[in-house]
C-alpha cells in the first residue's frame, strides 16, 4: 500500500500548477498527498488536491544586509517546524518544485533520511533548487537540458512539466485552420494577472493595423484591473472585439482557440503551449537573475513553435508587421503549432510520479 509523499513549493502558479498535477497523477495510484508552501497558496492553492496543507515560514534572500540576515533567521525558523513535521507525518519521499518555501522542507527531509526529489520547471535551474541539487537524491527536469545540471548528470531524469488537466484536456482540441479572410482569434497573457507591457503596447499595436485586418481580429486579452478601463477605450475607439479580464479561469480552452499567442514564456506557459500545440510570440521577462525565460522561450522557438522578442525590441510597429505577416499567412501558424506539439510532454505528470515511486521504493 503507497504511503504519503510531501510536496514542497513555492506559492505561486508556477510552481504549484505542477505540484497540483503530480498530486492528483500520485492520488490515482494510491498515495496520500500534503503539501507545504507558504502563504501565498491562498491565492492559488485553496483546491490544491492535498489532504493537508502545512504552511512553513519563508523568506527570499536578497543583497541587502538586514534583509538578507532577516530572511535567514525566517528560513531557520522554517526548517525547526519541517523538522518536526517529517517526524510526524513520515513521509516516503519529499518532492520540491522550486521557490525558498521548499527550502526548508526539503533539507528537513535530507537530514532525515528521507528520500528527495526536486523538480525544475525552466531551463536553468532556480536559486532554491540550485542549492539544493547536490543534496537531492534525484532531478527531475523539463528539457533536455537545463542550466546548471551539469555536475549531477547522473542523478538527471527528464519528465518534462507536468500541466493541469484543463490543459490536458484543450490539447485535445485541433489547431483552428482558417484561410486570409477568416477572423484571427489573438490571445494575450503576461502572467496570472497580465504584464502592463501589453496593455500599454497592444491598442497602438492594433491601430497599425490594416483596416480590413482589424475587422478580422478577435481578441483576448489578460490586463491588469488597473489597466482594463484604457485598454477598452482604446479597442473600442478602433472598432475591434476584445474580450479583456484580469483572470480567466478557463485559459487552457482560450488557449486552444486561438490562432496566436503573445505572452510571456514562463515555465508551466511554454509547457502549456507546447502540450495544447500553439503558436506564440514569446517576450521574455526582462532583468530576470537566471534569464531563465529567455532560455524557455528559446526551447520553443527552436523547436520552430514561437518567436522571440525581447522587450526592448517590442514596439508597436514591429508587433504590427508580425501579426500582419500572420494573419496573410495561415500556413505558417499551422506549422509552428504542430512543431510546438512536438515538444510538448503530456504524460509528464505520470512520468514524474513514476519517478517519485522509484525514489519512495529506494528509502532505507
């Protein structure tokens, strides 16, 4: 009979999207799931499939002295009360998806004896799991190759990122295949709340636009709430339909029904996208420490599923002539989503959780 095995990651989509589907692929096999993260899970988290959520003190540290010394003493406090936890829930394997939060966990469960894996949903590997590859007994991975794995190849599985059933579910939908004068269903996103990049990009974007091709447009776009007054205005003084919100909880199906994507390349994105099998113009977040979603935007890109534009590049004029240039040429998006479905890993979920089992079965 499987036992319990205890997930640890950080409280943002992120991580926990990936965290949500190994835990419902580990709950058909059998295993009992909890999950410790911190507070922030209260934003994503409330139906995280888990029978217990444990909440353990984190904290990120940065280049500031006092800061710095602050979030040490909230780590340490952190891993007295993972410590206690592994004594009392005994789990037969800790998994880490990355973020300080599963720091304290994670060496709670190194010390103990307990068996460990870590997850790294990007192409390089973050600062948490960074430092804790040495001391993990297995990382799992969703690339070929990830930054900074170099020196523990041999403790190296590649699952891929596991992505939530929804997306499972939109992948089922076929590329929507249209010629010249159809509509042109555009999607938006820069992240669970949106990037103010593209709302302060997109309306003079689509005013670039040929009149007969704005006609054409359908357009989904995530902004902030801030931002949704302005951008609408703007839609509306062009004469194009936009659906805009600062959430849409079905984005998986709005992915599936678009013809174009222009987002950020985050992780469970570029997973999502490849699994669902769309094209996208990828704007990377900028000053981010690792680059770590430039290096995803450019799996897919070099795949011949996206196109890379770096923020400093992106001006209205230039993302004008790109969706003009598709719009005209509707082969061309076809092929970049069937090259982005070929990379897409949609039994990532079983094989991670057959990964967890092989290192749960190893415990001494």
């Amino acid at each position: 009979m499987p036992g319990l095995v205890l997930l640890a990651a950080g409280g943002t989509g992120g991580h926990l999207f990936p965290a949500e589907a190994l835990a419902l692929a580990l709950a058909k096999r059998g295993w009992r799931v909890h999950l410790a993260t911190d507070r922030r899970v209260e934003s994503y988290g409330n139906d995280f499939p888990a029978e217990k959520i444990h909440l353990i003190e984190s904290a990120t540290i940065t280049r500031d002295p006092m800061a710095a010394a602050r979030a040490v003493l909230t780590l340490a406090g952190g891993f007295i009360r993972a410590r206690m936890l592994m004594g009392r829930i005994e789990p037969a394997a800790v998994v880490g998806f990355g973020g300080y939060p599963t720091v304290p966990p994670m060496l709670a469960a190194v010390l103990a004896g307990v068996p460990t894996l870590i997850h790294e949903q990007n192409a390089v590997l973050g600062r948490a799991n960074r430092f804790l590859a040495s001391r993990v007994g297995r990382i799992a991975t969703s690339f070929g190759t990830v930054g900074g794995t170099e020196a523990f190849a041999a403790r190296v599985v590649l699952t891929g990122n596991p992505v939530r059933p929804a997306v499972s579910a939109a992948a089922g939908t076929p590329y929507p295949l249209r010629t010249p004068p159809d509509p042109f269903r555009l999607l938006i996103f820069g992240g669970s709340q949106g990037a103010r990049v593209f709302s302060d990009l997109m309306p003079a974007t689509v005013a670039l636009l040929a009149k007969e091709t704005r006609r054409r447009l359908h357009l989904v776009q995530q902004c902030r709430p801030e931002d949704i007054g302005r951008v609408r205005q703007g839609y509306d003084l062009l004469g194009v339909q936009a659906d805009l919100a600062p959430f849409f909880p079905d984005m998986p199906a709005r992915i599936a029904n678009s013809h174009l994507v222009v987002c950020r390349s985050g992780a469970s994105t570029c997973a999502e996208l490849a699994v669902i099998g769309r094209p996208a113009i990828l704007v990377p977040l900028p000053h981010a420490l690792d680059q770590d979603q430039k290096e995803n935007a450019s799996v897919l890109a070099g795949a011949g599923g996206g196109w890379v534009i770096d923020q400093s590049d992106l001006t209205p004029a230039r993302l004008a002539n790109e969706i003009a240039a598709f719009t005209a040429s509707p082969d061309s998006l076809a092929r970049a989503a069937a090259a982005a479905r070929s990379i897409g890993r949609p039994d990532a979920a079983e094989r991670l959780a057959d990964a967890v089992e092989n290192v749960a079965g190893n415990r001494s």
